[in-house]
C-alpha cells in the first residue's frame, strides 16, 4: 500500500488541481436534451466554458445566474428562480443540471429549497427536470464534482424501487454502466462496443462518447446537447440484469443506484492493462452467457505481443505522474505491470484508492504542479505523465510528456483517445515506447587522453599542424 502525503504548503504555486463545478458540468454534458447552469458569477462559468471548449474543441452549452455585486452580498435567491424559467421559456430542456460553486456556497445558498420555490411557482415547467448539486471550488476536484452530479442525477432521476429485487433483470439484455471523469469519449465508445460483443445492450451514464465525440451536425449551433443518456432511459436503470461500475469514485453513486434499484453491481478500478481488461471481459461472458469472441480473443494477443515488442523500453523506465485518482490510480498499475518504475505520483486531492496505486517511496504526494516537477527531478524520472499543464514542467526538465487526464489543449485528439480495454492498453504502449525512443541519447565514446593512435577523420578536419600555427 502507498504511503499518502498530504499537502503542507499555504498555498498551490503552479495548480495542477480543476474544480468542482468544472466536473459536475462534464457530469451533466452526457445527457441528452440537458443544459448546465452554474450558480455562480459569470467569471466562473467562463472560466469553466474556456477549459471545456479548449479541451473538447466542441462548442458547450453552458448558462450561469450571473451573480453581481449586490446578489453576491444580499441575496441570490431570485438569480436561480428567474435563471430557470428563461431557460425552460427559451429552451425548453429535459434536464437543468444545477451546480453550485465556489461563491455561492460561501454564501450559504440552499439551491435545494430554491428549486423546491422554482417549482411552486412555476408549475407549467413541472416536466423539466432540475438537478441541483453541491460543488465548491474550495473543497475537491473535477473527478468528485464529477461524481458528485452523477450522484445527484441518480437520486433525482432513477426510479425508487419499495422491492428492489422484484424489478430488476426485467430487460435481461441490458446493463447499466456508471463512467467515470477519467473516461474519454473515445473510451465510452470502446466500452459500448465491447459490451455490445456480447449481446447486451448498454445504458451509460453519463455518455460523453454520444454527446462529446466530435461530429458534425447539421444545424449551426445549439443551445442543449445534442447527445447523451435520454432521460427516459434514466427511468429503466432498475430493470437492468447488472450495473458496471467503472472508477473507485463512483462508488457512492453505485452504492445509492443498488438501494434504489436493487441491481447487481460489478465494480472495476479501471479498464487498463491485461488483467483488468480480463476480468472486465470475464465478466461480460458470465452476465451474457455467451463465450468471449473470437474478435476479443484476437485483441488480447496483440496486446501480448505489443507487450513483449515494448519490453526493452519499458522495462525499469522511471516514470512520474501527475493525475486525478482514478487515472492515477490506473496509469501506475499499468505501467507497473509492465516493468516500470513508478518514483513520483502527485494527485490534486486526497482519495482512498490511491492506497492501492504502486508507487515507491516517499508514496503519493496531494500537491501542484511545482511538486510534481521537484519529485519528478529529484527520483530521475525518464517520462512524464499529466496533462498539458505539465507541458513547461517537462521542457525545463527536459522529460518527454505523455499527455493524459484533463485539459489537453496544445494537442489535437485528446478528448478522443482511447485508453481502456486490449486495443487501447497497446496503443498506449506503442506510444510509451515510441517517446522514450525518441529521446534516447547515445553514449558519446570515450576516448583517452593517452591514446597514441591517428585521430579520428573528424579529428584530423580541425587539427592544424604546428608550423601553421607558428605562421599566424
């Protein structure tokens, strides 16, 4: 078990933490016909549209209540209930995603009860579903304001079951599948096909491999997304045969969905690397009780091949992370398993499944950036792992990066990588590789002072003899 270190600084010199509400937007962009509002100024809201728009390169829907000076001070309730009705008059949503931030919840706003006002007063808009959820910027990170909507959406949404048992398995081909923030839309779209191999048909929330894929559409703009879980899928997650329960901090959304629903859960750190990959497959074998395709079979011996092409690079290469903990925690064991050497890992907040990541002394440090780049020179590392915030890190430290994690803006594609399963766990082996090749440096060849030979050609090219040197 890694030794956790918490932050001792007053303060983060170089942030490598986003906030809250940033996740809890991400959370509520995988539904469909859906819009998020940040209860906030419009500085947070821009702030948060400018990392999601740089990240994605999607346009984003996102509104705010735009708190002033004087709403900040005296009152903000009328901000949230008058935001709600222009937004269901102008826009006519399914689903208002409601997070709080920073500002509003030091000043104490119950979004809860102004919802509750909202809906009393305007009772014609009954059918649009408003999800508040509590994110301040002063406490976590993107991966639990992430979690935190997914919470939120499932205690709004999902059906409460008074017998659990009697309902679920009701559509015996259907899974529910909770994503976690460290899953791109490339992997959701990966995980999707791989469950659809089986012949089960998959409920993903929250989908951003339907919503932020990156596809053109027809119209200029719009104002809601344009994919995502449908709301009325919502309604049927307790009839699902079982729920897929990926990343550690989702947890206690699955531990609400199984109250509520009553469906069987299977929980998996992460999808990376041969023996998750396994067990995931494994168990989609069982629940459809069908035998793992022949396409799958052939995946995981490429991902064994790759593993021995890569060996050479791999193995005892120092590598230093820098991620939320769910990505943390699934890079690390990856890398470990094959061969590396994992001497620096910083996490921006602290989270109990980081215990479990492989990391040699001192262990996994909650810190910034400007720790990051002072364990990362003091262990030798030889590769970086972050996001593109860690872009200057590694030229001072003149490391490769490979970018991962959340925002990665000075790269094409990110947003769109596919890391999970056989087929994404080779690519990123083949892409290890390849950097550490690129920044390989030969030995120069040692030469003594006391070799009597004829210098080398290139020698000779600048030697001057001595009575040339006389002349001048």
């Amino acid at each position: 078990m890694a030794q956790i270190i918490r932050h001792s600084k007053p303060l983060a010199v170089n942030p490598l933490k986003v906030g809250q509400p940033v996740g809890a937007t991400l959370a509520f962009l995988g539904l469909r016909q859906a819009i998020p509002m940040l209860h906030g100024s419009q500085g947070c809201t821009a702030f948060a549209k400018v990392f999601l728009v740089r990240h994605f390169r999607e346009p984003i829907p996102l509104q705010t209540t735009a708190l002033d000076q004087v709403a900040t001070v005296m009152n903000s309730d009328e901000n949230i209930v008058e935001g709600l009705r222009a937004i269901c008059d102008k826009h006519r949503p399914e689903i208002i995603g409601l997070p709080t931030t920073g500002l509003t919840e030091t000043q104490g706003s119950d979004v809860r009860r102004l919802v509750r006002e909202f809906r009393s007063r305007y009772p014609q808009y009954a059918e649009v579903a408003v999800i508040p959820v509590n994110a301040p910027d002063s406490h976590g990170s993107l991966e639990s304001g992430y979690a935190r909507a997914v919470e939120a959406i499932i205690d709004t949404l999902a059906p409460q079951r008074r017998q659990p048992s009697q309902h679920s398995g009701q559509r015996h081909k259907q899974v529910n599948v909770l994503a976690s923030s460290m899953l791109t839309p490339g992997d959701i779209e990966a995980i999707r096909a791989w469950i659809e191999e089986f012949g089960l048909r998959p409920v993903i929330l929250p989908d951003l491999g339907d919503s932020l894929d990156g596809h053109l559409i027809e119209q200029e703009s719009s104002a809601l997304t344009l994919g995502g879980t449908p709301r009325a899928e919502l309604a049927t997650l307790g009839d699902a045969c079982a729920t897929l329960v990926i990343g550690p901090s989702l947890n206690r959304a699955a531990d609400l969905l199984l109250a509520r629903c009553g469906v069987p859960d299977f929980r998996f750190d992460h999808l990376l690397g041969l023996a998750a990959c396994d067990r995931f497959t494994q168990t989609l074998s069982d629940i459809s009780g069908r035998p793992v395709p022949d396409r799958i079979d052939r995946q995981r011996a490429q991902l064994q091949d790759a593993m021995v092409d890569t060996h050479f690079m791999t193995g005892f290469t120092k590598v230093a992370l820098a991620l939320e903990a769910d990505a943390l925690l699934a890079l690390s064991q990856f890398f470990a398993g094959v061969g590396c050497q994992i001497v620096a890992a910083v996490a921006p907040v602290m989270a109990d499944s980081l215990a479990a990541a492989p990391v040699a002394e001192p262990g996994v440090l909650i810190g910034d950036l400007e720790d990051f780049e002072r364990a990362a020179g003091n262990a030798g590392a030889q590769l970086l792992v972050a996001s593109s915030h860690a872009a200057q890190v590694a030229e001072r430290l003149a490391i490769p990066l490979l970018r991962a994690g959340f925002p990665q803006y000075d790269r094409l594609g990110g947003h769109a990588r596919v890391w999970v399963g056989y087929q994404g766990a080779r690519q990123t082996l083949f892409d290890f590789a390849n950097l550490i090749l690129e920044n390989h440096h030969e030995i120069a060849p040692y030469r003594s002072i006391y070799r009597q030979d004829d210098p080398a050609p290139h020698e000779q090219s600048h030697a001057q003899p001595d009575d040339c040197l006389a002349c001048h």
